[in-house]
C-alpha cells in the first residue's frame, strides 16, 4: 500500500532551475554556454566582507544567535533605512532572516491563515505563489500588462475582489519596472482604508537605472518590507535577508523562526554587516549591470527581440516573442541548443500569459553578455 504525499509537496518546479540544470549539462559535455537565464550576480561577495567572514572563522565560536538575529546587525539595517531613504525605522521592528525566502515564508505564517486570499501581479517570482498555495493560501492573481507597466494598480487591486494580503514588487523580477513613489503610497494608502496586509518585496534596491527604488516603508508602518543580500550586496550563497515588520507581527514571528529555523547562520550575519561599507565596490558592479542592460537593448532588437519592458532596476529584461513563439518552453530548449544562450521562459512568472515571453538576465559579466548577443544575431539571420 502507497503511503501518503502531502499535496502541499505537489509545488510547481522552480522552471528557471531546469533550464540551469539542462544549461549545465551541455556545458560539461563540452559546448558553449551563455547563462542569461539565473538571476544571480555574477560577482562573489565583496572584499570587506569575505574578510569579516575569515576573522570570524578565526575567533568567533559561531554558536546560535537571537532568531530575529545579531542586534549589531539589526541596528545596522535600521540605520541603513535612515542613511539611503530618510525612514526611521525601530531596531526592534528589523528581522534577520536565512534569505528573503525565510522571510517570505515566516511573513505568510504570521500574517495569513489557510483559506485567506493574497494578490500578486502577473508576472511576478513565481515562489510567491508557490508557498502561499503550499501553506493553504490562495494566490490571487492580479494580471498587469504593458499599460500598467506590469504593476499592480490601485483600480486592478479592487477589481480583485476580498483580499486578506497584497505582495508588490519594485524592482520587479522578471520585468525590471518600477512603482514611482506616489503610485507606491496610493497602494499603501488603499491596503490601509480595506485591512489588506501589504508586503513590499525590495530585493532588488540599489540596483536602478535613472532613479532611486522607493520603500514602501516611506509610505506605511504597517507594511512588510523584504530585502535581502543577495542581489545589490553579492551575497547569494551565503542565504541571509532581513525584513522590516508592523509591530504586531514581530513576536508572531520570532516564535515561528525560533520553531522552524532557531537562527540565521551566525558567519552570514557577522559577513553582512560588513556589507553595508562596501558601496564604491558594489555600486561598481551596478554600473556593469548598467553596460549589460544597454548592451542587450541595443542588440537584442537585431535579433529580432525587440518588444522589451523598460527594465527600470534589478537585472532583467523581459521580452515579448510573441511574434516568433506561442511556446516559450520549447523556444528556450531550441534557443539552448541551437546558440548556446540560456534564458528563462516567461511561464515561470506568468501561468497564462507567459508562453509569449522570455527573461534574459544580464547580471554576467560584460563579455559574456556580449557573446550571447552575437550568438542570438547570428542565429535570427
């Protein structure tokens, strides 16, 4: 007799893991790849911090910390919101946490109950939807499109019916858009006056082209704000975020990271807070993100991608190939092992719509990029 699988094991596959999974495959047989499919940096941590990381390796005992994590570093982000956005932000409302994935999962937890509804625009990172349905929650989805920059609205936010959450993000991933800071205020405003909890996803700040990322922070007290050190900081492996939350969900929190995780790891924590000294380093690799993007908005229309979103942060650009694919799974397997380039299908971000889209992330670095370019003009000749 077969025992049983909890349903909640039944999420949909991480697409974007199979195309690096398939991507690799083909590189250790020998053959060109480009990877333009991860959204990760290509650049390891910063100096200071890996020298944080080996001091501590050498003298500290590295034992378990407080589950809302190292005051010092707790205290470091609440000054870092005073420093970059003018907020101030209590030290006892900030919450470390292993990667922004922690934080999204201890946030669902304390803040919703099975059967409740969260929004989410489509497109949008697909583990949003994918935890909230493994915890019992449902994903609302609300669709964006071009007209509204792929963004929410405070009009597509009605239209979506009695809502118990909303997860907005700017920078997005897979599109790049951003909320300007009223537009941001308005949907704070609107989740305020209808007991909508608001969670701002803001992994992507300090990585924009033209202008600054606003923090929802700005705008409300009551919202969940998520980031992590992953993207701006380089700091992918090394699985530490943080989170600002309400007062009223602190201790909720606390006691379920105490259940579930204890702590985030001690040496990832020590590391980060070195990480908020390395800005000339790290605002030199936003600048090759910034070669890359202009790169691939200028070439990628030779090959015929030519529908690109505005890709206003973060390091993605998202394309509609309608025109050449209703299939953006097979377009990307064909594209794989035709060129070499390795990109994501737009399914991963958008169940609907997606089969007309792909995201190309440019956070390699700057010869690759350029070689993945070539290989794509070549191929659309």
């Amino acid at each position: 007799m077969a025992l049983k699988v909890a349903r909640r094991g039944a999420t949909p596959p991480f697409i974007v893991m199979d195309v690096l999974r398939a991507a690799n495959e083909r590189q250790a047989a020998g053959a060109a790849v480009y990877h333009l499919e991860v959204g990760q940096p290509g650049t390891g941590a910063p100096a200071r911090v890996l020298a944080a990381a080996r001091a501590a390796l050498d003298g500290h005992r590295l034992g378990y910390t407080e589950a809302l994590g190292m005051p010092s570093l707790r205290a470091r982000i609440a000054r870092h919101y005073e420093e970059r956005y003018g907020v101030r932000v209590p030290q006892e409302r900030v919450i470390v946490t292993t990667g922004s994935s922690g934080a999204f999962v201890t946030a669902f937890l304390a803040a919703f109950d099975p059967g409740d509804r969260v929004a989410l625009a489509a497109p949008s990172y697909p583990a949003y939807r994918n935890i909230l349905t493994a915890l019992g929650i449902e994903p609302v989805i609300v669709e964006a499109s071009e007209a509204t920059r792929f963004q929410p609205t405070v009009e597509l936010i009605r239209k979506a019916g009695r809502l118990d959450g909303l997860i907005v993000a700017s920078p997005s991933n897979p599109t790049g858009t951003m909320l300007l800071p009223e537009e941001l205020a308005a949907i704070a405003k609107h989740c305020a006056h209808a007991g909508i909890r608001f969670v701002s996803d803001e992994i992507y700040h300090g990585i924009s082209y033209g202008r600054s990322a606003a923090t929802a922070l700005g705008a409300s007290e009551d919202a969940v704000v998520v980031n992590s050190f992953s993207k701006y900081y380089s700091m992918t492996g090394w699985r530490i975020g943080w989170m600002v939350a309400p007062a009223d969900l602190v201790r909720p929190i606390e006691c379920l990271a105490q259940n579930l995780y204890i702590s985030p790891p001690t040496l990832s924590q020590i590391a980060a807070e070195a990480a908020f000294e390395c800005s000339p380093e790290l605002d030199a690799i936003v600048a090759g993100y910034a070669r890359n993007r202009g790169l691939l908005l200028r070439e990628l229309p030779k090959a015929g991608f030519d529908h690109l979103a505005p890709a206003d942060g973060a390091f993605y650009l998202y394309a509609d190939v309608g025109r050449l694919t209703n299939d953006s799974e097979a377009f990307s397997r064909r594209m794989l092992l035709e060129t070499g380039v390795a990109a994501t299908p737009g399914v991963d971000f958008d169940s609907a719509r997606g089969q007309r889209f792909l995201r190309f992330s440019f956070s390699g670095a700057e010869p690759e990029i350029a070689a993945a370019a070539e290989a794509l003009k070549a191929w659309r000749r």
